[in-house]
C-alpha cells in the first residue's frame, strides 16, 4: 500500500530575515519530522524537500498527497509541530479522499489549511 507524499518547504524563513550560516525553519522542520520518522516502525508518510512552495506569507508550509485524494498545502507550520503534522498525516492517509475535517486535526493545525487541490490522474 502507498502512503502520503509529505513535502516541506525547506526553504521558508517562517517571515523571518535570517542571519548568516543560519538554517531556515523549513530546514529545520523537515529534519524534525526526519528524526520523527526514523525512529517510527511504520512511517505514515513519505517525506520529501522542496525548494520553495512559493507561500512564503504563510510562513512554513507543506503539502500532503496521495494518488486519487486532495492534496492539501499547508502553512503557517513549525519545527514544533512535526508530531502533530504526522498525525494530520495519518488521518489524511486513513481518510478515502483525503479530506480532514478541521474537528479531525491536531488542535495545532486547525486552520493551517492554505489551499486544497483535486487529483491531478490524467488518462493517457
């Protein structure tokens, strides 16, 4: 069975200047759900970086996807939301179409939905 594709921005500042040598909290996000993920036997997600969302008023952002559901863009995300990012995670991946009704959400991520996309299966 597939599980949901989870991409992070890696390169969101979360509306912040940052200083020299410093790592974006995208960056820092992403390892934290990496470290999260390691140490699970049964990952509910695949993790993937990006490189810009361009979302960047929403601070740090995230998209969810999986053949034939919604995606689902999220924002204004941080490092120290990574556990509840991956139980919104296993609720969309549990869910038919994906759809995850705010009263179904980490209390941390209720209205962190940006945007939602239909599924993009083309026929050939």
């Amino acid at each position: 069975m597939s599980r949901p594709r989870l991409i992070v921005c890696t390169t969101c500042r979360a509306g912040l200047p940052l200083a020299e040598g410093e790592t974006p909290q995208g960056a820092v996000l992403h390892a934290a759900l990496s470290g999260l993920l390691a140490a699970t036997s049964a990952p509910p997600v695949d993790l993937h970086a990006a490189s810009c969302m361009a979302n960047c008023e929403q601070g740090c952002s995230a998209a969810i996807a999986m053949p034939g559901k919604w995606t689902y863009v999220l924002g204004r995300l941080s490092p120290d939301l990574a556990e509840d990012l991956l139980r919104y995670a296993g609720v969309y991946a549990a869910s038919a179409t994906g759809t995850v009704m705010p009263s179904r959400r980490p209390a941390s991520l209720a209205r962190a939905v940006v945007a939602r996309v239909p599924h993009l299966e083309y026929a050939a």
